[in-house]
C-alpha cells in the first residue's frame, strides 16, 4: 500500500475544513440526496461524500458503508484530493500498486472500484471528494463521470452555503448586513436546488429530459380540452450498432439523434430521452395527422442525416383519448412501434383511435 502524500496547501486546506464547523455533524438530508443520486446515476451500491481530516477521513453522507471514518493512511480519497482538477478513477483496486494490500481492500467493505470527484472551495482547496465505490472492478461512462464531477460541485456548493451562513451568524449585531446577506444566501441555496432539481429531470447524456420529466409533462398536456399525440420511437437494430461499433459510438448516435430531435421539434412539444436508444415525442393540440406528417418528416430527417453512422428509426404514435391516463397513451404507442418493426422499420405507425 502507498500511503497518500499531504497537499502543498495542507495547512491552509485543513484551517478552509475546520472553518466549515461540519467535522462530526449529524447527517442531513441535502448530503443524502446527493449521495443517493450519484450511487443512482453510476449504478454503485456505494457511494459518499468524505472529508479528509488531518489524520481521518470523515463521512458526512455515506451509502452501503458502516463506518463513519477511516484512517486517513488507507483513504482512497486522500489520493484523490492531490489532483483537485479531476475525477480519479480506480478500475481495479487489486490491480493497482497504491492500493492492492489496503485493508480497505483486503478487508470491508471490500472496496475493488473507485471514482472520487474533489470538493474544491472558493479557494482552489480540495476539501474531500463525493466518491462512488463497488465491491466488483467497474468502469465509468464518460456521462457518468461528467454527472459524478457535476454533482460534487453541488456538494462544494452546499459546503460554501454552510460557510457563508456560519459569517452570517456573526454579523447579527449588523441587521442590515445581515438580512442583505441572508437573502442572497437563500438565493443560492435555491439555485442550487434548482440545478439539483433540473439534473434528476434530465438525461445525463443527451442533456434531453427524462423520463420523469416527460411523464410530468404529459399529464399537463391530457388535462388540457386540446389533448395531445404521442410519438415512441426507437434506434432500428441498435443493439447491432452497440456490439459491432462499441458503446462509444453507440452514445454519439445518440446525442446525434437528440440534436435531430430537437431540431425537428422546433420549439414544438417536447422531446424526451425515456431509455436506452427509445425516445418520445409529446405534440400538445396536434391531430393525429399533424402528427403523424412530422413524425414522416422526422423519419426521412434522420434516414438521410450525417451521423456517426447510418441509423434509422421506427415511430409509434397514439393520441391520447378523454380520460385516458398518460401511461395508457404511451403503451397503445409503444405498441404501434412494435407493429412498425415488424412491418420492415423506418416507419410510423398509428395507434387505433
């Protein structure tokens, strides 16, 4: 085992912790969620946001972990935090030299992969890291990493919230000031929920809302007397294009088919990524036809675009009937995309009304 060298600005890094007056806290619901949603994100039944004390490391929300620290010595985070400008990633902890006999390894939690984004202050220090483990060598997808480096900016963002409400508590005798200061305070922390909000809405990958997102959308646009079509299309023989070409290039026809999407939507409805190579099409007020003509459009579209490589997509499309509930709508379309592969793909197929 390596032990972790200590940063050239330890001191100044270990005064910008301390000042934070969150070493040995109860745990808080604003940590736990971030903490559950990038174990989510990256499928990991592990995952924490560790800060590094002078001989420690201490949990402030921890996941699939009992201990709430560690010896700072066999800390993967304390390797981390040397390099505040980037993810650090362990495939394989067997594998690598500075960890392979750690206890943390040999013994529980038995920790085999690693990713660990620093949490890096106003001041360049690198506080701790949000880290996501697994008990088996693992790797990240580029989205995933990009949403765990997102994600531990939220974390440093809630840290420096604590940082500027603990200046706020010693400023009392200056009401003015501090009711200024209180109510950019509460400013930012709803900026932040708001990110943190849009980020569970939103497919890390094509930056397309999810399918939570939709299905919210959805339901507004049934309640209204206009009603709404919706479009399910999915990647023709796209599992081909993963095993023959690799998930790299797999995820750039994807984003590459998001950006047609968009451009096709036009402003229109609302275009959402709801899984894998399968997205949906919600067009508020259109008629069946209308509908049906864009998703036409939208075929010949993506037939005949420059993309990663020559893709097509089948669409099945259903309008939503009085009283009928969002999911209902998207299954009698799901099912006409089925009946559009099996018709030869590269079509549209309409529901029966």
């Amino acid at each position: 085992m390596i032990k972790p060298e200590k940063p050239e600005n330890e001191a100044a890094r270990l005064a910008a912790l301390h000042n934070l007056r969150i070493l040995d806290t109860p745990p808080e619901d604003t940590f736990d969620d971030l903490v559950r949603i990038a174990s989510a994100i990256c499928g990991m039944p592990m995952a924490s946001i560790s800060l590094i004390d002078r001989d420690r490391q201490w949990f402030k929300a921890r996941l699939g972990l009992t201990s709430v620290e560690s010896a700072r010595d066999s800390a993967f985070c304390a390797h981390a935090i040397l390099d505040p400008d980037r993810v650090m990633v362990v495939p394989d902890a067997l594998e690598d030299i500075r960890f392979h006999d750690n206890p943390l390894v040999q013994g529980e939690p038995h920790i085999r992969f690693y990713a660990g984004a620093p949490l890096v202050d106003a001041e360049g220090l690198a506080l701790g890291t949000l880290c996501v483990l697994d008990h088996q060598p693992r790797q990240l997808s580029a989205h995933q990493q990009d949403a765990l480096d997102a994600l531990s900016r939220q974390v440093s963002k809630l840290l420096e919230l604590r940082r500027t409400s603990r200046a706020l508590q010693l400023q009392l005798e200056d009401r003015t000031w501090y009711e200024q200061q209180l109510h950019a305070y509460q400013a930012q922390l709803e900026d932040a929920n708001a990110v943190l909000v849009e980020q569970t809405r939103t497919d890390p990958l094509t930056g397309l809302p999810n399918r939570r997102a939709f299905g919210a959308a959805l339901d507004a646009a049934l309640q209204r007397p206009e009603g709404a079509c919706v479009a399910v299309l999915d990647i023709d023989h796209f599992k081909v294009v993963n095993d023959t070409h690799g998930h790299a290039i797999g995820d750039r026809v994807l984003v590459e088919l998001a950006a047609n999407l968009r451009d096709a939507g036009g402003g229109r409805g609302l275009v959402a990524r709801i899984g894998g190579e399968e997205f949906v099409w919600l067009l508020p007020g259109a008629t069946v036809d209308q509908a049906e003509l864009a998703c036409r459009h939208l075929c010949q579209t993506v037939r005949l675009s420059s993309m990663a490589l020559p893709v097509t997509v089948s669409i099945g499309l259903a309008r939503g009937r009085t009283g009928e509930r969002g999911a209902e709508v998207v299954a009698r379309a799901d099912a006409a995309l089925y009946a559009a592969k099996r018709s030869g793909r590269d079509r549209v197929e309409r529901a029966p009304e």
